[in-house]
C-alpha cells in the first residue's frame, strides 16, 4: 500500500512537470474569437494590467463602439496568422504576434496586417499571457490621445432635362439674401419692415434667424433665397443697410408650374424620411426628392455621398471614396408643348397627356390646378398662399396617373372589341328612336342618347353623333365575359404599367365581372366600371394609326426612337383604318361633335367624351369632358384631355377648342 502512494505521487509529480503552460498562440486565437464577435467586455478582460490602468473598460468599450458605428463596419474579419509551431520566449520577455483585419466601411473596404505584443502576468491559477493593446490596433495610423474622425462630402444632383435639352430641374445659382446684425441696428424694425415688403418672408422668420445663438454682430445671417432674374427686387433689397448676397447652388425649376406635377420638387428630408432612409446615406441636412420624376429618380438623380475616415491631428486617412455625382436624365417631354397644354388648362381642373402616336414617346404630362415648385426655394407669395396653402399643396396631386371613367372616348376600343369578333358589322343600320332605350325586364334602367336626329345608325354613324345606345347594344351583343375578356387581352385593361416609370394606376373593365345587363350596356359607351388613367386612354388610340398595333408608352429618351409593341394585332389593319376612318369623320363631318371649331390646315382625328359621375342612380352627378385627338398626316401628336365639371360649361365641347388649339400650335 505504501508503495502504491509513492508510485502515486512520484505519477503526479511527473505529469505536473509535463503538463503544458498556456502560451500566447491560445490566448492570441481567443482574443481574436472575442473581437470578430465584437465582444468588447471580453476583449477588455485579456489585457495586461499595465494597459487596464491606462484605460477603463467603459472607454475601452465606447472607443471600439463609436469608432465602428461611425464608420458603419461591416463583414469585420481579424484573423490571427498562427506561426508553425511554438513561439519560444524567455521569462519576461514580449510575444509578437501578427494579424490581419480586413472590413466593409461607409468610406469603402479597410485591411492592414498589424502585429499585437502579448506578455506573461503571474495569476492565482498561474502565469497566462495578456494583450498589451495599443490603439493602432483599431488602424494602424491611430496613436494615443488621437480621434478618428468621419466626414461626408455631398454629390451634385443630377439633373432633368426635356427631348431638346431644356432644363426641367437644374442646379443653377441663385442668390442668398443674408443680414448683418450691426449693419441695420440703427434701423432695424424699418429694414426688416421693408424686407418682408420686397421677400416672401414674415418679421417672425428674420427675428428668428437673427435670435440664433451663434449670431454675432459681424455675421452675415441668411434668410431668404431669391431668383437673379428678378434684378428690380435685389437691387431694392440691396440698397438697404446691412443687406448683403450670396452665391449659392440650388434646385430650380425653369418651368413652375407648367412641370410641377410632372416634375415634383426637393424638400429638406423630414425625421420620418430621414428613418425610413436610414441605411441609404442621409443625414439631417439632406435635401430629398418629394414628389413627380424628382421622387421617382431619387436614387438615380441623388447620386452616392463621399466619405472620408481620417486622423484630424495627422491627417491620416484611413479610408476615402470620393463623392459620384447624381445621373443626368434626359426626357421624351417636350418643354414647349407641356406649356402650351398648361396653358389652355390654367382656368380648369384637369389633366392632359400627350404622346408621339408612332414612337409611344410621351411628349407630355399637365395637371391643373397646379403651384410653382420654386416656391419651396424662393418662399410663397402672400396671395398665393391665401389660395394655395400648404394644406392644399398636400391634396395637390398629379391627376394624369389617377383613374377616370373615359366616357364616349371608350366608343372605339367597343367598336374594335366587336369588329374582331363579328358582333359588329360596320355596315348594319341599327334602328334607334327617341332618346331613350331599354330591354324588357330592366325595370326603370335606360340608356340615353344624345341627338335624335338619326333613326338609322351605323358603325360611323354612331361614331360622329356619339350613340350611347348603339355602342350598349354593340357590348351587349358581345357578352359580358366576352366583352370584358377581349378588352383585356387586346388593349391591357388589367395590366399594371409597371415598365413606365412614373406610377400609373391599373385601368379595369369592371370591379368584380360585370355582373348585369345594365352594366353591361353602360361598359360599352365607356360608363359602368370602366376607369382609365390618361396615359392609358391616349395609349389605347395608337393601334388606329399603327397598323393594328398598341405601342407601347416611354418618358426616358433611348438612343432609338424605334416603338415598342406593347399588344401585337390589337385589331386588324383594315379594322384599324375603318375606326380611324370614322374618327375622322368625327372632326370633319359638321354633325360631328369634334367639329368646332374647324382648324384648317390640319388633318385631325379623334373622338369626344363626357362622363357622368352618379353616387346613385337617379342623382345627377358632375360631368367630365373629354376629348382625344391626333394628327393623322404625319403623325407625330396624340392628345388625351379631361376637364372636370363642365356640365354647365358645353360639356366636352368646352374640351375640343382646347385641344386644337395646341394642335395648331404645336404641328404648325
């Protein structure tokens, strides 16, 4: 037995004195492990003690959180390069390890190869080995007592130009009117008087701005941009004391309001936009685009922001990507025709589009009423606000994307629908008497037709007099499903416009099927159900002029012109020139309601509508006047148009003047 205790203890004794001390490679690997993990409290725990009292945990912690979320790191990656075999070190001397460390970062991808000094510390279990830190491990460039410091620098926003390179947003020089405080104290509240005189700017505003705490005497305070071209008002303002400018760059919009709705306009990025952009670059101070093509080619327009992480106190830089200025972006518009349309719109509420019938370019897009973006720069007149305010600015939405009932302007995609399935014969007289019709069994329910003056109508006939009863008897010749299915199919009633880039709503035969003969036969002089954006409406007329074929709508310019087919063989080309035929007819027969006014010189086409919008049967709802036109020698206009409410205005006869008038004007 006793020899079993010494053979015992003689086994302990040899295997403590092979047993291994731990050595730098195992505490290297680990701290490495913490460190990918991001586990700074664990980090802290493995350093020596010379370095914990040189640094607390809380800073050591905050320094490595701070500098990471600044530069927003990411796929951080350190990896211990592990020499082959065992380092050997003497008592109280230093291990040298190396390692690399490569991340992701807002300035673009940072990696250097460091090495870390390791050294041995008596513990309670023994002697270990501890990280001597230093901050060069965070960047190799970074010494005691030195801060990392990250700046942005911000791109030039690209800029929106129309098909012949006008400028629709620009970034063009305006001039910064500023205060200097000591310049007007003799006369301060008679020059800010006369200020709010000349600007659109209230006495709160300026007393504000001069009220900041870092205002000083000499300091030049700036409170309100103004446009150079109004020469007479800077030279008032300028002649003032203690008024002086400023050059600076800003968003402009050379057309106001003829493009607002179309275009949009940039604001100061608000708290929620700043949230939901939080990982796309913004900071507090960016300008953001809001509405129109200035929203929709946000990230294009917008450019990327550049980045720079660098040392202040050695200028050092760690990492640095350079600022790529935003896309300039060159449109199908036509800045001439959009004020033009503008033009004939001002006094109404409506909308109007305009597209090239052989290429789909869309020439342009107008809604009314409308404001001047450049108020969001310059400041709201006074009279304008009163009318306009901020509240109606947010109800003032673009209207040539949103849905309409299209009215008799629907009668040619009815007619095209029965054609190509041999429910219409173009040459049948339908008997039609009196104003009124209606089916047995539809109760009180009648179609209404607007002129008497033929008992016997035809496919053209119905046409120019635009015949609600010949078209409800064409649809429901047809069939409900037939009906719906066809006009689907042929001109893409259901599909969601998702190639053009400007939202469009989605047009629809019906909500749910079209589910009784009423609606039916409402459907097919365009009322019912049917809703229509006027992209989609002026779309819907190019099988006419091309062959049979619906083209397809663009608004950026390519390095072609060549059209896109949006549906092939909408209708056949004899078809296509029969309806196109009758549209003629439309304009130029005198019975026809596009008639008036004549414009000589110019072969016309089109058809007119107007839609009555009924919250119940038997009320009598507001009136929207349509009127779609398109040149039909050369073709290179089509004209979709809607005025709301003109049932006391002539209906759409109130819409056709407008129309030809930028016919005329723009063909000739």
């Amino acid at each position: 037995m006793r020899y079993f205790v010494l053979l015992l203890s003689f086994f302990i004794l040899i295997m403590a004195g092979c047993s291994k001390e731990p050595t730098p490679e195992e505490r290297m690997t680990q701290y490495i492990k913490d460190w990918n993990e991001q586990n700074f409290s664990s980090m802290y725990e493995q350093l020596s003690k010379k370095t914990k009292e040189s640094i607390s945990e809380k800073d050591f912690k905050e320094r490595y959180e701070n500098i990471y979320q600044a530069i927003e790191t990411e796929k951080l990656k350190v990896t211990f390069n592990k020499p082959e075999g065992e380092t050997e070190i003497k008592d109280g001397e230093t291990a040298k390890l190396p390692f690399s460390l490569s991340m992701e970062t807002v300035a673009g991808p940072v990696e250097f190869e460091h090495e870390a000094s390791l050294i041995q510390e008596e513990t309670e279990e023994g002697k270990e080995w501890f990280i001597e830190w230093d901050p060069s491990y965070i960047f190799p460039q970074l010494k005691e007592g030195e801060e990392v410091r990250v700046t942005s620098s911000s791109p030039e926003r690209g800029q929106l130009f129309d098909r012949n390179g006008e400028g629709l947003a620009i970034n063009q020089t305006v001039y910064e009117i500023g205060v200097i405080p000591q310049g007007i104290a003799e006369n301060k509240e008679e020059i800010i008087d006369k200020i709010t005189k000349l600007l659109p700017i209230s006495k709160e505003k300026i007393d504000q701005a001069l009220a900041a705490d870092w205002v000083r005497e000499g300091d030049f305070v700036p409170i309100a941009k103004m446009n150079p071209a109004d020469e007479e008002t800077y030279q008032q303002l300028i002649e003032l004391p203690g008024i002086q400018k400023k050059d600076v760059t800003a968003r402009f919009y050379p057309f106001g309001e003829s493009a607002a709705h179309l275009v949009g306009y940039v604001r100061p990025i608000t708290a929620e936009q700043l949230e939901e952009q939080k990982d796309a670059g913004y900071s507090g101070n960016s300008m953001i685009g809001t509405r129109g093509l200035e929203q929709v080619y946000e990230k294009e327009l917008r450019g990327e922001s550049g980045w720079k992480i660098f040392i202040p106190d050695s200028e050092e830089v760690i990492a640095e990507k350079p600022a790529v200025n935003g896309r300039d972006i060159r449109l199908t518009i036509d800045a001439t025709l959009q004020v033009q349309l503008t033009n004939e719109l001002k006094k109404d509420e409506g909308t109007a589009v305009a597209i090239h019938p052989k290429t789909g370019e869309t020439l342009a897009m107008v809604s009314t009423p409308t404001y001047n973006p450049n108020n969001f720069l310059f400041g709201w007149p006074e009279e304008e606000l009163k009318t306009f305010n901020d509240e109606k600015l947010a109800t003032s939405i673009a209207k040539f994307n949103k849905l309409y009932s299209p009215g008799s302007t629907f009668k040619p995609l009815t007619a095209a629908v029965g054609l190509e399935t041999g429910k219409v014969d173009p040459n049948k007289e339908e008997s039609i008497t009196g104003a009124t019709w209606s089916k047995e069994g539809w109760g009180d329910y009648e179609v209404t037709r607007v002129s008497t003056r033929l008992e016997k109508v035809n496919l053209k006939d119905a046409l120019v007099t635009s015949d609600n009863i010949y078209f409800a008897r064409a649809a429901l010749s047809i069939g409900s499903k037939t009906f719906q299915s066809e006009l689907e199919k042929r001109f893409a009633l259901s599909e969601e416009l998702d190639f053009y880039p400007f939202p469009i709503e989605t047009s629809s035969v019906s909500n749910n099927g079209i589910g009784s003969e009423g609606l039916l036969a409402d459907s097919g002089f365009g009322q019912g159900e049917v809703l229509m954006s006027p992209l989609h409406v002026a779309a819907s007329y190019t099988p006419f002029l091309n062959e049979g074929n619906m083209i397809q709508p663009y608004l950026e310019m390519k390095d072609s012109n060549k059209p896109t087919v949006w549906k092939e063989g909408v209708l056949s080309q004899e078809n296509a020139n029969l309806i196109l035929s009758h549209l003629k007819a439309v304009v130029n027969d005198p019975s026809g309601t596009a008639n008036k006014p004549v414009v000589e010189g110019l072969e016309l086409a089109g058809k007119t509508g107007t839609a009555e919008l009924k919250v119940s049967k038997d009320a009598k709802g507001q009136e929207n006047g349509w009127f779609v036109a398109m040149n039909t020698n050369d073709p290179r206009l089509l004209v979709a148009m809607m005025i709301e409410d003109v049932k006391d205005r002539e209906g759409s006869h109130y819409v056709v003047p407008k129309v030809k008038n930028v016919m005329k004007a723009y063909l000739q």
